[in-house]
C-alpha cells in the first residue's frame, strides 16, 4: 500500500514550484487562485522572492503547502491508502485526504504562519537539533536545560535525530551539554520561534477561534496526525489534535513506523526537496521512497 507525505517548514527554497507554474496550466491556475485568496502575490515570493523573505514564517507556510497541493492535485493518484504531513505539512495532508478544502486550508495555513511568526516575537525562543544522542539520555538532558527555562522535544524525526523548542537560554544550555551526554551533534536551528512547545500557546485560542470559520469533514482516507501517530479520520478528532499539534511534539518516528504496521509499503514524497525521505529510510530501511517535486519528476507519471 502507498502513502503520500508532505514537508513541513524548513524545505522551502528559491525558485520552488516556478517550473510547475510554467508547465501546468492547472498548478497555474491553481497558484494564481492562491494569490488572489491571500490577497498578494506568494508565487512572487516562492518563484523571485529573497531567501530571507521567503524563510519568514508567514510566507513559508502557504509556499510550501502550495507547492505540495499543487503536486499531489497534479499526479492524480487514486490508489493512496493513507496520508501524514511533518507540522505544517499536516494540513496539505489534510487537504489531499478531503478533509479541508483548497480554500480553507490555504486560509488557515496563512493565518497559522502568521499567527506562530507573532507568537515568535512575542514569547522569543528557539529550537535546536540534537542527533545521535541514546534515548535514555534526552530526559536528563531535558531536565538538565530545564534549569534555565521552558524547553521540550518538539520533533522526533528519527532514531537518533530530535529537535528540541524552548526559551532560548534552556535551548542553549541543551546544546551546550547535549556532547557530555553522548550526542553526536548538536545544533541552533535558525527558526523564527519556539514550535511545539508551550511557547505557542497564545496561538491556541486565535487558531482555535479560525477553526470555527471553515468546515472540516471526515477525511476520505486515513491521517496519520503528529500528535498522536495514529491514522484518523474523524472530523473531530482532526479539528482536536491540529490545535493539539501547536504546542506539542511531532511524533514523525512514531508515525511512520504506526502507518508500516497499518501495511504501508511505499512513501511518496509530495512537495519541495527530499527531507522526508532521508527521514524515512532511517526509521525504516524496508519500504520504498520516492518523491515528486518538480516538473521533471512529474512529466513522466501524467
């Protein structure tokens, strides 16, 4: 059985999705229906935009829900089983699924990139990556950094890569003394906030409250959500945990390894570069990956 997963923030990059725009009459008109609901230009911004422009948290989100909307709709695929997004990712997933429409979902994923970009500015924090650390050693680790202020896991991505989101002086402290607890690596990611933590809570309620403004349906395949790592397919349920998912960690590991079990044997990657992917193959070294981000990846399949 195949699945279709999409990127979150961090995969965006110059010029994505200009080539799909070029030689899709339907991404076009798809994209120029974008510019229109949010009322500027995003194909501007992803297409020409400055690197530092388009890595602000309220220009990324749509960007690359955009780019993987326009991807999936595309390819056409009928014989997806079962769907996952990584964080923002989530909700293209969603979209796919037919649980949130094009509309709605482009609205609501402007409004959380805005939202989350505020909530940086005002509760300031930071992430970091820590990889190659023993399991057993991240909750001293994180207990260790607490210390110095809020700080928990935010992503576990894979066997020994989690990112951590906090207060900047406890996420300092964790990178600081993650080597004397046998990490390979730790690092200061350059993010515009402290995502999936307690930190964005403020967003909550004014997410919460956009929520009520869509419709959100019963999703015709299963979501595997990143709060839970279980598929879904409750209206409900989704509405909960996408609240759930702002403050909470991503249970990308987890949630790959629940949709294996569920029989899912190929991943396809639907979105700007191949993050998920490198993931994938090191939760599961099994399963088939592959992934669709430009023109070129798509021609052959249409």
């Amino acid at each position: 059985m195949k699945a279709f997963v999409f990127p979150g923030q961090g995969s965006q990059y110059c010029g994505m999705g200009k080539d799909i725009f070029e030689n899709f009459p339907a991404a076009r008109t798809m994209m120029e229906r974008a510019n229109t609901l949010l009322g500027y230009s995003i194909t501007d911004i992803m297409f020409s935009g400055s690197e530092e422009e388009l890595r602000q948290t309220k220009f990324t989100q749509p960007a690359i829900f955009l780019h993987s909307i326009a991807v999936a709709t595309l390819l056409g695929w009928k014989d997806i089983s079962m769907t996952a997004g990584h964080s923002l990712g989530e909700y293209t997933a969603l979209c796919f699924a037919g649980s949130i429409s094009f509309d709605d979902a482009l609205r609501i994923v402007a409004k959380r990139g805005e939202l989350m970009q505020n909530a940086g500015k005002e509760n300031p924090g930071t992430m970091a990556a820590i990889i190659g650390m023993p399991d057993n050693a991240l909750e001293s680790l994180i207990a260790e950094a607490g210390s110095e202020g809020i700080i928990q896991s935010a992503n576990f991505n894979s066997p020994g890569q989690v990112v951590l989101s906090g207060e900047i002086a406890a996420v300092k402290k964790a990178v600081k003394i993650a080597p004397s607890k046998g990490a390979r690596m730790a690092k200061e990611l350059v993010v515009s906030g402290a995502f999936h933590s307690p930190l964005m809570k403020p967003v909550e309620k004014e997410l919460s409250a956009a929520f009520e403004q869509i419709e959100i349906k019963t999703a015709e395949i299963p979501v595997c959500m990143n709060a839970i790592a279980r598929p879904v397919t409750s209206a409900a349920e989704i509405r909960k945990n996408l609240i759930l998912q702002l403050t909470s960690s991503v249970l990308w590991s987890q949630s790959i390894e629940a949709m294996v079990q569920s029989g899912i044997s190929e991943f396809v990657e639907i979105g700007p570069q191949k993050v998920l992917q490198g993931l994938i193959k090191r939760i599961d070294k099994t399963v088939t990956i592959r992934g669709f981000d430009s023109a070129a990846d798509i021609l052959p399949f249409i």
